[in-house]
C-alpha cells in the first residue's frame, strides 16, 4: 500500500475521524519518538492497520535531545558487550548505507595526543579505534562510508579543530562514526515513511485507559474522545513508559548538552573528542552541526523523580562539560560563551547497577498482565531493530497476519529510491536544505506558494522561509514550537528562536 506522505492537519483530522468511526486496527502505537515512528514504520510495511498516537509532537522526547550520533557500539564493545557493539554496527551501516544515508553522514572524531594524555591512555584509545574498523568491517559497513582510523600530524589535528592546545601537543588519533544531521528529522522521515505505507499518524492525541487490546484516545486539539480496539497495543513511550504500564520500572538518565557559535571553536571540521579524566570508556564530544553550531556533551547523572516534559540541565553538568573540553583548548571558554543548553532522559531499564553510565542499553519487550506490549531501553542508533523486535514479538502473540520485516532495505522518505524522493539531480541547491532533505529537497522549494520561498526566515539563519511551510504542510506542524523547535533546530539558541517565531505565527495562519 502507498499513500501520500505528506502530513497535514487536514489529513489528521480526516485520519483521527476515520479512526474513529471504524473503531479498530491491527496494531496502535503510543508514541511518536523514534521507537514509536520505527515500530509504526515496521507494522504497516507489513501490510497491517496501523495508528500511532502521541500526546504532544513528532519527537518531542527523548528522540529530539540525543547528540545526533548514530554510534558503531564501539562503548559496548569494551564494557565486554559484543552483541550490542556488533549489533548497533550492523544497524548504524543499514542507515548509512540503505535507509537514511542523506540524513547521516560520517563523522571525524579528534583525540588530541597531549601531555595529558599518558602512553596508557593513549594505547587504549588507539586499541578501541582499531577494534571499531573491525566492527565495520564484520558490518559490512564499506570504508568508503566511514574511512577506518589512522593517527595524524600536529598539522592535520589542528587544521581539523583549530582551538585545541598547542602546547605539547603530539597530533591526534583519528576515527570515524555516524553523525545525524538531525535527531528531530530522522523521526519525521521515519514517520513520513510510515503515512506513506498506510500508517495514521495522529499527534496532539492522548492514550488513557490502555489495555492489551483497546485504548481511550483524546483530541488534545479539540477535546472529542473515543475508545479503539487493536489487536496489539505498543507501549513506546520511552522515560513515559511506567506511566502507560505502572508495572514497569525505569531509571531515567540525564544528558546533557550546551550550544555554542562554531566561530569559537574555529568551525571545526571533526569532533574534538575528549577522555573524562578519571573514566577508562568515556568521552565528551565537541561535535560540529547544522546552522553553524557546535553541541559540546554529554553527561550521564541520575534523573530520579517525576518525569518531566522537557528536562533541564543543571549547573553542575555545565560546570561539568566546561571544565572537561577545558582541559584541550587553547584558551578556555566560560558560562558567557554558551548560546544554548538542552538535556534529555534516557529511558534505561533499572537493573540496580550502581551508576546510570554502567546500566546496558540494551532494550527490552515487555508484556503486561492485560497483554499490554512495551518496548523500553535501547538507543537511537538501534530503533529498526527494536521495531523489528517488539513486532515479530506482537504478530506472534496475536498471530497477527503480516508479511516479514522490510525495513532494513527500505528507503526513507529523502533518501533516493523512496517513490517521493524522485530528485534526478540536486546540483544548484542550498548544502544546508539538502543536507535536511536529501533527494526531497527540489519538492520542497516546489511545492512552496509563499513570498521569497529561497530567502532565509531571518538574516544569518540558514534555514529557508520554504522549509517553515513544508513543515506545515507536509510535515505536520500545528504549532510554533513544531516548525522552530523540532521541524528545525533554531530554537536551541533563544536569540535565533526570538527572531523566526513571529515568521513561524504567520506560516501557520497562511498555511494550517
């Protein structure tokens, strides 16, 4: 089944309607992050019924705050993990290579070889890297998609990240991971790609009175409720899980991350990439991104309590963050220097281990006494195969007739050979738009009606005035944060959301 995958509110109106006239399908998913859009995607390339349903926004959780990295499992890989670290190779290498290769690219990563860092250390992070060419090798992952690491000179370490420490330093240790351009936008094309297989996407929807077969579904919008029925119910909910299932138990994580200009750094071309002093397998990354932006992080602190909508760093993680990237700069930046701070809560399932940075990301398929099914844990990188999972899992169960998985194999909506991205060429297009759209990119400046569609929202943010009405006519903007915080990323820095929320206001009462 192909349908449009253009989301809009008229769709979603006409969608929720039909929902609930007929009052049943084969599988509802609650949840619209990147485990919920996956699972969706999943089900109906399947050739099941599927709705999703989430309360607030594509990607408004957990899936919108990560560092936009799709890693290789390298950290599994030395905590003695192999399935993990091999598995999140195989998966990072399917999105590179067959879903989402206009959405991720490779990413350099920067070790600075400074007196700091002692020949142990240095010998360790050396026998890390090569252990992750050989991970990309058992994934299949070609080196001509992620080159295999090397070390380089003073020169080349400092042409790369220009403000690292001069003095003393001994060149650098070079790899290579998987680098989203957007969290955010990998959900969108994930859920776009599900609407085009047949798949309701219905956000502002709340799920109350959830059972193994049947939900209460409430119009935030509009405040209309109705029951479905389903044959299999999908908890995705991430960090929210325990509220949709009181029998699961979670341990939330905090990271977090702060935004500065890239000028400070000297527009990066790698991630400067630092150990923690006193850790054996972890880092911080200074890591170069869209809009000119550069997102240092991140932490990993206990985040017990009631789950927050959206989560909020504390001075200690700043303080934190500053001090370790500190400790490879050549002149040390200061709280005045950050332009933006976020954080988000993993959803890792509690196995009473003593640290949240010791607790496996491996992710887990609950059912509940009512039947309910529950995907928890896991991470980004992995969200195919935990869709993969948690499905095999719900048509066994429910002896639900479908087809086997396609979604290693499946283009998403942007990447060439999905039916909408049907680009011959992109020559004489922005970088920043393909780079969003990929193969899509011509229909988004085509499909525009408004003023100046090419022309920048604002004055110095490389975002296209074109882009804020695709979002809301094909990508299901409802409101002002939809376009500036998740659509695109502006809003991450509070200046630059200031000056395109009145541009944003205007698209959407021209266009919603």
């Amino acid at each position: 089944m192909s349908v449009p995958a253009a989301l809009s509110a008229s769709r979603r109106t006409a969608e929720l309607a039909a929902l609930a006239d007929e009052g049943r399908v084969d599988v509802l998913v609650i949840g619209g992050g990147i485990t919920g859009a996956g699972v969706a995607l999943d089900a109906a390339s399947r050739g099941l019924s599927v709705a999703l349903v989430e309360k607030h926004d594509l990607a408004f959780g957990t899936s919108r705050w990560s560092s936009k990295l799709v890693h290789g499992g390298l950290r599994y890989l030395a905590t003695g993990n192999v399935g993990i670290a091999r598995r999140s190779a195989v998966e990072r290498g399917i999105l590179m290579t067959r879903n989402a290769p206009h959405l991720v690219r490779a990413m350099p990563q920067l070790v600075p070889l400074l007196p700091s860092t002692g020949r142990a250390q240095r010998t360790l992070v050396r026998t890390g890297f090569v252990a992750g060419d050989v991970l990309r090798r058992l994934a299949g992952t070609p080196s001509s998609t992620l080159p295999r690491s090397r070390r380089i000179s003073t020169a080349r370490a400092v042409e790369m990240v220009p403000v690292v420490r001069r003095d003393g330093l001994d060149g650098g240790l070079l790899a290579y991971d998987g680098q989203l351009i957007d969290d955010a936008r990998l959900v969108v094309a994930v859920a776009r790609t599900a609407a085009q297989h047949g798949a309701r996407i219905l956000t502002r929807v709340a799920a109350s009175t959830v059972t193994g077969d049947s939900v209460r579904l409430t119009d935030r919008r509009c405040g209309q409720s109705f029951s479905v029925s389903a044959r299999a119910v999908i908890n995705a909910t991430g960090v929210w899980a325990g509220e949709v299932d009181a029998s699961i138990s979670l341990r939330p994580s905090r990271g977090t991350h702060l935004v500065f200009d890239a000028a400070l750094f000297g527009h990066p071309r790698a991630a400067l990439t630092i150990p923690i002093p006193g850790e054996i397998n972890r880092f911080v990354f200074a890591m170069p991104e869209q809009l000119g932006r550069v997102y240092l992080g991140l932490t990993d602190e206990d985040a017990p309590g009631p789950i927050p909508d959206v989560a909020q760093p504390t001075s200690g993680e700043v303080r934190f963050l500053l001090d370790t990237v500190n400790t490879v700069l050549g002149a040390a930046l200061g709280e005045r220097d950050v332009s933006g701070v976020y954080a988000g809560l993993r959803p890792l399932v509690d196995t009473g281990a003593g640290r949240t940075a010791d607790i496996s990301r491996e992710h887990a398929v609950i059912e509940s006494p009512s039947g309910l099914i529950s995907v928890i844990g896991g991470k980004l990188t992995g969200y195919r195969y935990m869709a993969e999972d948690v499905l095999d899992r719900a048509v066994a169960c429910r002896h639900l007739r479908a087809s086997r998985c396609r979604t290693r194999d499946l283009p998403l909506v942007g990447a060439f050979g999905n039916p909408v991205s049907c680009a011959s060429t992109l020559e004489g297009l922005p970088p920043s738009l393909v780079a969003r759209y990929g193969a899509e990119s011509p229909a988004v400046i085509a499909a525009a009606t408004c003023d100046r569609p090419t022309e920048p929202v604002a004055d110095g943010i490389d975002v296209l005035r074109a882009e804020f009405e695709y979002a809301v006519t094909h990508e299901c903007a409802l409101e002002v944060d939809d376009i500036v915080d998740r659509r695109t990323r502006i809003g991450l820095v509070e200046a630059d959301r200031q000056r395109v929320v009145g541009v944003a206001e205007k698209f959407l009462a021209e266009f919603g």
